[in-house]
C-alpha cells in the first residue's frame, strides 16, 4: 500500500506547479461550466456545490486533461464528513478537500489528500480565530474568504502561513490583478470569463 504522507507530498508539489504554471483556480458550482474549463489553461478546479455522482463525471474529465480536482466537502451531497468519506474521496481521484473545519484536514491527510483550509474573514476575530485554527490543523494550503480584503490584511499575516489563495467576489481582471502576488499563489473565482486570464 502506497504511503499517505508520500502520496501527498507529491500533491503538494504538483499543485505549487500547477499553480505556478496558471494561478487561476476555476471554482465549480456543479457542471454547468465544465466544459469551458479544458480550453482555459486552468491547472486546478475547485468543486464547490454539487454531489457525489457530479463529481466523479468531474474527476474524469479534469484528469483526461491533466488537471488537479478539489471538493467543498462541507456542501458536496453523497460524502461522509468523516475518515471514510475521505477515503472514498481518494479511491475517486480526488486529489484534495476544501473545508472550514479542522478535523476534516487532518482526516484528508491521513487518506492521501491535500487539505485546504477555508477562512472567512468577516472582521479582526475572524482573523484571529482563523489564524489559530490553521496552527492546529496544519493544512497544505488556506483559502481565504472574500479574496477582495486580503491586500487589507497581509500586514497581520504570518509570514510561515502554507501557500495562500484568494477566493470569492472577485469579477473583473482588475480585481484580479490588485490581489495576485506574493505571497497569494492563486485567485479562485466562479467568473468564467477570467478562468483564461494570463499574467502580463
């Protein structure tokens, strides 16, 4: 049997890669816009809502095109929120989990799978908070929530923080551009006209 920790440190590196290559993440609300991912360039697709049975039409089609597959586990219908449904997770070719909640990271990990922890920032609390539950969960990467504050607060955070993305409420290329850069490694937006952005 294949070494978890293994398995995932090779995620990782495809994923900085990926990320590198492309730093827009396509976010999926169901298939509705599958099939303008292939011709985007996009490297990685987020699953945001959906269920089970989408998702592996999903998986299929994004690894036919040598791209990495996330899931929202916290809003995917059909999937056990527990070490189990992290397991099938990683028998369908899932290659990682988006979720606010820290025991479905380290539950991720143990099955294989990259961990992306969610952070909504709705004020200086939620920062906190936020800040001491990635110390504790340890995951791979953080997304954080709405993507358009996090010029506002880079100064508060910590320069060891796993690589960042910026998520939600971003619309125009402007946005876009006024938040790519270090150390954000990547934007996810539903906005599909911006899944074939390229930088300069």
């Amino acid at each position: 049997m294949l070494n978890p920790d293994k398995i995932r440190q090779e995620k990782l590196l495809q994923l900085r890669a990926n990320l590198a290559q492309k730093p827009i993440i396509a976010g999926l609300k169901g298939l509705e816009n599958m099939g303008k991912i292939k011709d985007s360039g996009v490297r990685v697709c987020f699953y945001l809502t959906g269920h089970i049975f989408e998702l592996r039409e999903l998986v299929r089609e994004c690894k036919a095109a040598g791209q990495m597959v996330f899931a929202h586990i916290d809003l995917i219908g059909g999937v056990a929120r527990d070490n189990y449904g992290m397991e099938m997770l990683a028998a369908e070719g899932v290659d990682g989990v988006l979720t606010t909640r820290g025991h479905l990271i380290t539950a991720a990990q143990k099955a294989g799978l990259l961990g992306i922890q969610r952070l909504f920032i709705l004020d200086s609390e939620a920062l906190r908070t936020g800040l001491r539950m990635l110390q504790s969960s340890s995951p791979d990467a953080v997304e954080i929530l709405p993507a358009l504050i996090v010029p506002a607060i880079l100064r508060r955070l910590p320069k060891d923080l796993p690589p960042i993305i910026a998520g939600g409420l971003v619309e125009t290329k402007e946005e876009l551009e006024g938040i790519l850069g270090p150390p954000v490694r990547a934007v996810s937006t539903s906005t599909v006209g911006l899944w074939s952005y390229q930088r300069g």
